[in-house]
C-alpha cells in the first residue's frame, strides 16, 4: 500500500502543480487583446505548463533523472525569479511543491530499488 501511495503521490501532485500554474494564463483573456494577440499571449503564458508537462512524462518514466530535473528547476526558479526582496513565506508556495515533488520522485525511486535487491 505504501508502495503505491509513494509511487502515485509526486505523480498527481506534479498534474496538479502543473494545472495551478496553467491558471494563471488565463488573464489573457481580460486583457482587451485581439484574437492574434491573445493566442500569442497565451502560447507564452503556457511555456512554463509546457515545460511541466514535458517533466511530467520524464519523471513518469525516468524517476531518477526526472526527480533531479525537478530539484534544478526548483533552484533555478529560486536564481531566476531573483528573490531578494519580499518574505521568504511567499517565495516558499512556488518553491515547496517543486522541491516536494522532486523529492518524491527520488525518494519513490530509492525505495524501488532497495526492495528490487532484497
């Protein structure tokens, strides 16, 4: 039972990280923009939900390696985003479910491959 939980949890928590942060491309559509302007808007809007789904089919095959791709895009968004300024609080509920997740995956592949020896 532990098995499956540790095996389905980074899984469903990285779907819906990645459906939160395609939320936020919905405000292209109250900016006022034409039709051209706002598909241009949303594909750019969407990079990010591209990339989490590209790390989604990784990490689905590859726990390994997709569990330390996740951990460096987590210290990349640290370094990227710049965060100086602000409370540490609030730079932690984009960072946490990152390192969470990234976390899960290689715990859930150690453990796979500790009783694949046994």
């Amino acid at each position: 039972m532990l098995k499956k939980i540790l095996y389905w949890l980074p899984r469903v928590l990285l779907i819906l990280f990645t459906v939160l942060i395609s939320i936020f491309a919905v405000d292209v559509f109250f900016e006022g923009y034409g039709f051209p302007e706002v598909l241009v808007a949303l594909f750019m809007h969407l990079v990010p939900t591209f990339i989490l789904i590209g790390l989604t089919i990784l990490a689905w095959k590859k726990e390994l390696i997709g569990g330390i791709v996740i951990l460096a895009l987590g210290l990349f968004t640290i370094f990227f985003f710049n965060y100086n300024n602000g409370e540490w609080y609030e730079h932690l509920l984009i960072q946490g479910p990152i390192f969470l997740i990234g976390a899960l995956f290689l715990i859930n592949y150690w453990v796979k491959n500790e009783n694949r020896k046994r």
